[in-house]
C-alpha cells in the first residue's frame, strides 16, 4: 500500500464511483495514480484517459515522488522484456517490482519510493 502524502490524496488517488467504473468518465475523478509508475496525474476530462502529471500536491504543497515510468522500461529491458509485445509479470503490473527490489537502485539523489 502506497502512503500518499496527504489524506485528502489518499482519498483523491483512491477515488471509486459506482457510477463511472472509469475514473475518466467520472467528473469527480480529480487525480489518477498509477502505482506500477508511482506518477501523479490530473485528469483531463475531455473524453480520452489523458491525464497532466503533477509534482506537488494541490491540497498540501508537498513534493510528490518522481515519477518511476523510465525505471519501469529499464527493469523489464534488462530482463529482456517489451511491454508492447511481451507478457508483462504480474509483479511489475503494480508497485510490487519497487518494493520488491526488482529494478536497479534510484539515481544519486533521488528518494526511494515510499510505501506502507
């Protein structure tokens, strides 16, 4: 489980309609998380899945982690996997390929994901 930096993220990552299945077709979807990537987005309700990743929380002002999406290719390329034509493993289908170690360490300075 994910430790978001605010309860009011944790409330906006997590959001559930149970009219809108889709959290793009829900208008009061503000933010979408995508854990395998641990990046933070704002959606764009325009009718697609497009969504503006943010660096800062807009409900508290904290910095929010870097985005994992280049680790995620470099992982599953050293491990001679394509996402577009190969089976991804279950464990990089979500955050479980950070916590578990599966990828090379974080770039000098930069912090480790957090996780709970």
């Amino acid at each position: 489980m994910i430790d978001h930096c605010c309860d009011e993220m944790t409330r906006q990552a997590g959001w559930r309609c149970r009219e809108h299945p889709d959290v793009f077709a829900c208008p009061d979807a503000l933010v979408r998380f995508e854990p395998r990537f641990r990046e933070y987005g704002l959606i764009v309700h325009d009718g697609g899945s497009a969504s503006r990743e943010i660096a800062f929380c807009p409900w508290c002002g904290a910095r929010l982690p870097r985005s994992q999406r280049d680790r995620w290719f470099d992982a599953l390329d050293a491990l001679g996997i394509d996402p577009g034509q190969d089976e991804v493993p279950p464990e990089f289908e979500d955050d479980r390929w950070l916590r578990e170690g599966l990828a090379a360490p974080a770039s000098a300075g930069e912090a480790p994901p957090r996780s709970g």
